[in-house]
C-alpha cells in the first residue's frame, strides 16, 4: 500500500483491483485541499495502469468520509480570493472520464460532498447504519459538486428535488429501492470487504466489454436514441477484432474459464 502525495489518499493494486482510500480518520476523511489534490493523483494513477479493471473507493477508519472540510469551507466563504487547486468537481468528473469500473464503499456516512463524491461511481455498497444524503440547504448553501445533475439522471427529477430540497438524509433502505445504492451491509465493518469482493467480481469481465459498455450508458442520456444505437453498434463492431472477443467465446465453447487480456 501506497501514500500518495502528503499522505492523505493511499493506493493499493491487488490483481486487477486497485483501492483508492481517503486517509484522514482522526477528521472522519473530511476533504480538505490537500486530500483532494491527493485523490486527483491517486485516481490518475489508477485510470494509467494497465492492469487495473475495477477501483474501489473507501475511508480509512470508522466513517468513509465527513464530506468537505469545514473550515476550509467557512474560510473559502469569507475570502473571495480564495479557490481551490483541485476541487469535488473536478475529482468527480476525472471518475466519470475514468476507463475503470468503481465502487464505493459507503461505511457510516457520506454527506454533503461525500454523497456527491460517490454519485458518478458506478456502484455503491452501504453499509445499514450510514448517514447519508446532502444537506447542504441546511448549511446556507446548495450542493454545486454535481448532486443537482447527476442525481436526476440517477433517481429522476422529482426524487431528486425531494432529496436536495429537504436536506434530510436518506435511509439506505430507501437508497437502495430508487436505485441509489446497489447493495447493503448490515455490518459497517465489512463494507470495505465486500466492495472489494464486489469489484473483484467484476474484475472478471471482458475489460474491453466493460469499457466500452459503461461509456456507452454514461452516454445513454445525453444522445438521441437513434445515435445512441449507431454508436453502440460501431463500437460493437470494433470489439469483433480483438483478442478478448475470440477468447470468450471459445471459452465458452470449450466450457472454461476465459482468460482475458484487454486487447
């Protein structure tokens, strides 16, 4: 295991799986500018390595994360001058550019920022008793790290404005039945493990395959169908010439075990 940068994300490559895990438990891995600098890195050398299909996002500790730093907000909201080198949006838009397949680990809580944090994470494992939700009109503000946008396109418009008009957290139960999060845990200590089985469950795919599907779903929304359909079908089409396609399927027919490559 790795520290990245001043030390506040570690990474951590098993296999095909690498591990991405804020390190600030004594601030429950609240995002101050040093960590979100550290995250930018760690997540491009994730989206770099060439063996690396699936990433998980964790917390180091109790909590997965606290959200934003609360000092470093009050004193960005005093001084005008004051703007972050690496801030949530960029973090959160480089995860929907990224090549892998993720996963969070939702362990305790993620509000506020966490809660954004983890929108564009293409799976979410929580754990029962977690916090979670935005709450930002409860603290003045409104949530500008792409709660407003991603969350409509993930739970619809009306669920949505329920969720970041009222400020109130929301029952994993509840997460899970709108779609919101994937899968729940009853035991907050193993979150982590089972996001990491999770993905190495996924690890298992085509990495080709996945890559090129979950563009294509990101995309889903933002295209009309009949586009949507000519692009899915050319990209299809160039999947018919690599290795990994001919691999599948004779290991299929062989009745074994494929063993992809990525090309």
């Amino acid at each position: 295991m790795k520290e990245i940068g001043n030390g506040n994300v570690l990474l951590d490559v098993e296999g095909h799986r690498a591990d991405v895990i804020l390190n600030r438990p004594e601030k429950r891995n609240a995002m101050n500018e040093s960590l979100l600098r550290d995250l930018r890195t760690a997540l491009e050398k994730v989206d770099a390595a060439d063996d690396v299909r699936v990433m998980t996002l964790q917390g180091k500790g109790s909590v997965f994360c606290a959200g934003m730093d609360l000092e470093m907000m009050r004193k960005l909201g005093r001084d005008d001058s004051e703007t972050l080198d690496v801030g949530l949006d960029d973090i959160t838009h480089f995860i929907d550019e990224m090549d892998v397949v993720s996963v969070a680990s939702i362990k305790r809580g993620a509000i506020a920022g966490a809660f954004e944090l983890v929108l564009p994470v293409d799976f979410r494992i929580i754990s029962r008793d977690a916090k979670y939700g935005v709450i930002e009109v409860t603290l003045g503000v409104f949530p500008s790290g792409g709660a407003t946008q991603r969350l409509p396109r993930l739970v619809g418009l009306s669920k949505a404005k329920e969720i970041v008009l009222s400020g109130d957290y929301i029952d994993p139960l509840d997460a899970k039945e709108i779609g919101l999060v994937h899968e729940i845990v009853d035991d907050p200590d193993e979150t982590d493990e089972r996001a990491m089985a999770y993905a190495d469950d996924l690890a298992e795919n085509a990495p080709l395959g996945m890559k090129s599907a979950r563009e294509l779903l990101n995309s889903a929304l933002e295209m009309p169908l009949d586009e949507g359909l000519a692009f899915e079908s050319a990209m299809g089409e160039r999947l018919t010439e690599t290795n990994d396609y001919t691999e599948g399927f004779t290991a299929r027919i062989e009745g074994r075990d494929p063993e992809f490559e990525g090309k």
